[in-house]
C-alpha cells in the first residue's frame, strides 16, 4: 500500500507530520496485524474519533516510525495494519544523565515532561537532606509508573522515538559516586565562578545534578565537588529548581548538542 494514497483517500490527515502518534512496546512487521491497548484504543477512538481506514503513527523505542491504518474497532480495543515503516532519528548528540533531587510532585512531574522534550537521556529521581519528599512515605512502585507514562506521553507530543530511561530513586552520594565512561560531571552552583564557558572542547556524554527548592547543604556540596562533579553557574540570579533544569539543558544542548545546529 501507498502510504500517500492511503492519506488522501481514507484521512482527514493529509500531511505525515500531522498523523496521531501512539506507543507500542511491541517489534513491529510491516503487513502483520496488531491489537492496540484499551488506552490507545479509547485515545484513537473516542478522544480523536478515528475511523476505519485511517492512518496513524506508532513508535516503538527504536530509531523508526510505523505508519498503520485502522482496519476494524471493538468494544475494548482495535486491530492496525503495519503499512509502511520510516527511519526517524531526531536524538540529541549528546548524553545527559539528570539527577534531580526529589521536589513537590507537582513541580517533578513537570520537570520529567520538559526534560524529555529538552532532549534528556536518563532520568535518576534523589533524596537529599533538603528535599520535601520522605522515604517512607514514597510509592516507588506507584510513582515509577506515573513517571515512565509522563515521559511516553512527553515523546509522544514532541515525536521523540526513543523513550528515556527512569531510574528508581537513588541516595545522592551513591548516585554521585557512579561513574560512566567518559561522563563530565557537573553540579550547577549559584556561587560558582565559573560558567559554561569553562569548557573549551566537545563534551558528549553528562552527568548533571540539580537540588530541590532547598539546595544542597554545605556537606552535601562539599561531598558532590569531592566526587569529581565541576560547580557551574546559571547567571547572576537564583533560579527556582524547575527552571534549573530547563536551563541546564538549555545550555549544554545549546554548546554541544543539537540545540547548535540551527
């Protein structure tokens, strides 16, 4: 099947950037049959009334795109054709681990979303002597699945294929301590006398930590510099922690990453 032809005749889409996206965990043939989740298929079904022939867009954490057409709806769920599949890669070229100290879970909800479409790689939620959120009263379980569908959700708006890691909440100084390969490490310290700038040749992969509304205590920043983390700062202003992040990101996307091939 011609995916143009199919566009024009059978959807009210007719331009592929403008299909409905969806998740699909599974390793998808073109020309095989799938049944879609009960959540897709009230999505496609009741959110965006799709019909029968109608051609969407499904990604499946790999550097491809499907194209299926509806082929017949049930009570509970749909069946999809595979028609036609396309090579997608919109990563950024750089890697970048954030470590973001637990805040209210408003504000951390927002910061995975945005994150995601800033173009982070890995996502490790941690405590810290002056978070707001307690141990013992943590849902891991629960919390670990709201986030991993806020992160699908985010690529799904932002046509991101592949799906960020989330990492179970971790102590700050275990997580301090890990080492990547080749990873700059950098903490982002209002105090700091130096910037951005500090680093003069490309940099790819980054291990980034950023405090909650508190900050770090004395100890903690003395222990992150200890463990090789190099103090940056943001500007002259205090920012709060979600609009950290975001700056963060900004920033090194906008020095080594793709934010620089405008």
């Amino acid at each position: 099947m011609c995916i143009k032809n199919a566009l024009i005749q059978n959807s009210n889409y007719n331009n592929l950037n403008n299909l409905p996206r969806i998740y699909m965990q599974e390793n998808l043939i073109i020309s095989q049959y799938y049944y879609l989740s009960k959540n897709n298929t009230h999505y496609l079904k009741k959110v965006l009334r799709m019909q029968n022939k109608h051609i969407i867009e499904i990604f499946n954490n790999t550097n491809y795109v499907f194209f299926a057409q509806i082929i017949n709806f049930f009570k509970a769920t749909m069946t999809v054709q595979i028609v036609e599949k396309k090579e997608k890669n919109i990563e950024s070229l750089i890697n970048i681990h954030l470590g973001q100290v637990m805040t209210k879970y408003d504000k951390i909800d927002f910061i995975i979303q945005k994150s995601v479409e800033m173009g982070i790689t890995t996502i490790t939620p941690l405590f810290s002597e002056y978070c707001n959120i307690q141990k013992k009263f943590f849902n891991v379980k629960h919390k670990i699945e709201r986030w991993k569908k806020i992160i699908i959700s985010s690529c799904q708006q932002c046509h991101r294929n592949i799906i960020p890691n989330i990492n179970h909440p971790k102590d700050i100084f275990s997580w301090c301590q890990e080492n990547e390969k080749n990873e700059t490490k950098i903490v982002f310290d209002p105090t700091s006398d130096l910037n951005i700038c500090h680093f003069k040749k490309p940099k790819k992969n980054f291990r980034i930590i950023i405090g909650s509304e508190g900050g770090f205590s004395k100890y903690e920043m003395e222990k992150i510099i200890e463990y090789g983390f190099i103090p940056i700062r943001l500007g002259s202003r205090i920012l709060r922690t979600e609009t950290a992040t975001l700056a963060a990101i900004t920033v090194l996307q906008t020095k080594f990453g793709d934010f620089a091939t405008f």
